[in-house]
C-alpha cells in the first residue's frame, strides 16, 4: 500500500512522533494508522493517543441549557474557513438550530433536518441549510448534535467562542452544584478526559494499555546497559498503567484551578461527595475532521484570473 504525506501528517499529529518514524511504522502495518499507533507506542515514540484525531474543519459548537437546568442542547455546524464560522447569520442558525433542539430533544442529526425551521417560513431545516449555503458562499454541514436531561444540576462551559463547549451533568441540586459543574466543565475542556472513574474502563481497554507499556518497556531494557529482572519491569509497567490510566479519568485528574487537589477532593469538599458527575458531554469544533490546506494569495489570484 502506498504511504501518504496525508497518512504520514495524520499520524504525527495524533502520535507526536518523528515524521521518518511515522512513515517507516505505516510502511510496516500497511497504513493501519490504529495499528501504527500502537507499534509506536510500543518502540516508546509515540504518547498515549486519545480518542480523538485531528482538529481541523472549522466551524461553531453551541449550547444551550433550560432555564430550570434539567434539559441542555448541543450543536455543532462545519463551515469552510473561521471567518465563516464568525458570520452574524452563520452564528444564528447555528444558535437557532441549539434551541430547536433543546425544545424538542431531537436525537439525531437527520431527524433535526426534517424538522421546520423557527424562522415563521415553514420551510424545514434542511431547506434552510441549503438556503445558507447558497446565500454565504460555503459548504455548511450540520455534523453532530447531543441533549442531556437531569434530576440535579446541568453546568456548562464554551472556551473560545465556541472552539470547545462541555456539559455536565451534576447529581445535586445544592446552590453550589452550577458553579461547581461549570469548574469541572473547564477542566474536561483543558484536559479532555474519557472516563469519569476508573470503575469505568474496560478490561480490555486496561489489558490493552498494559500490553502496550509491557512491550514498550521490554524494548527499553533490552537496550539498556543494566537490563532490569523481569519483577522489576512489571512493577515498572503497573506503575506507568496506573499513571495512564489516571490521566484518561476525570476524578483522578489534578485539578486545574489547584493542583494540590484532585478533581474527586475538589467535588468532594465543595458538595460533600466525590460522586456527582452523572454524565458529561465534550464537543470540540472539526473533531477528527480534515482541514482542507489553503493559501490565500493563490485563491485571490485564481479569482482575479477567473
């Protein structure tokens, strides 16, 4: 199979990893980047990769939460370029579009599009879609939505005018729960983690993490000039899965605001319990999505040639 520069830019963005080695190890798993991931992991040139891939497309994440903050909408809409994503009219349809959902705890994007606009127009969601795409020049894509509903507290956070937006679902209804939330929704978005607890992942996620890190550390004593007993390299592995594993969930995580806490004591001495966190959802703009590379110069002087 024939290696990109596409593959090779994709898996050094996820991975960190030198561009050379990134392209030798996609040679070696015939362009498998999840397997490419994991062989350098293993070789130790690579980080933990997380879920997500590329940030790229761009666009606006919105969210919207009831006033009682029980029910709480998210949307996300692609544009072509930022300067899109900024428009007055782009902004209110994608705003428009977070509380038809919220207002109908529509589930799916397709579903959404079937729907009539709130404009009085009675044309659909879809229509007017396609209406703004014609009208402002850029292909639009409505990518993803997401609804939360609560017994307790709903707490937002939006960083960056809409770069990254979390919700969480907070089991309290104490007068501190809101603020509470909305500090752990920000460091979901700085930190971005998969899990809230540790009870949450998988065997087979945690047999996986640790064949990795046994791999990788194999390969590291049998470069080294003292190489280590096999006991040692297995505790050497416990400690570095322990450590891994920490990082991937949110209570185990340092806290931002004080790192003297964990996010677990930081709950725990604000409501008096560590386990609160129902649910939480994080929409980052053009998650995993391609940006399409552009020079402008080029794109006037196509223009001006046209």
């Amino acid at each position: 199979m024939a290696i990109t520069a596409s593959m090779v830019k994709e898996l050094r963005e996820i991975t960190g990893a030198g561009m050379l080695d990134c392209k030798n190890v996609l040679a070696e798993v015939e362009g498998d980047i999840k397997k490419a991931i994991d062989v350098l992991r293993e070789k130790g040139l690579a980080k933990a990769a997380k879920k997500s891939g590329r940030i790229a497309a761009e666009g606006l994440v919105m969210q919207m939460v009831s006033d009682d903050r029980k029910k709480a909408a998210l949307v996300e809409v692609n544009s072509e370029t930022d300067f899109v994503a900024k428009n007055e009219k782009f902004v209110k349809f994608v705003k428009d579009l977070t509380k038809l959902v919220l207002d109908t705890q529509v589930k799916t994007v397709d579903e959404l599009k079937t729907f009539v606009y709130p404009d009085a127009s009675g044309k659909t969601v879809s229509e007017v879609l396609t209406e703004n795409i014609a009208t402002i020049g850029e292909n639009l894509s409505i990518r993803r939505i997401a609804i939360m509903g609560s017994s307790g507290t709903i707490a937002s956070y939006t960083h960056g005018g809409g770069k990254i937006v979390v919700l969480v679902d907070v089991d309290s209804t104490d007068e501190k729960a809101e603020e509470v939330g909305k500090n752990v929704a920000m460091q979901i978005a700085a930190l971005n983690p998969e899990y809230i607890c540790m009870e949450d992942i998988s065997s087979e996620t945690i047999a996986k993490e640790r064949e990795i890190l046994l791999v990788q550390a194999n390969n590291e004593n049998a470069e080294a000039k003292k190489p280590k007993p096999e006991k040692i390299i297995a505790g050497i592995v416990e400690g570095r899965l322990n450590k891994n594993l920490k990082s991937f969930c949110l209570l185990e995580q340092d806290y931002v605001k004080d790192p003297s806490l964990t996010v677990a004591k930081y709950i725990q001495a604000e409501l008096g319990s560590k386990d609160l966190i129902r649910s939480f959802i994080r929409f980052e703009t053009g998650e995993g999505l391609e940006k399409k590379d552009e020079n402008f110069a080029e794109e006037v002087a196509k223009q001006l040639q046209s």
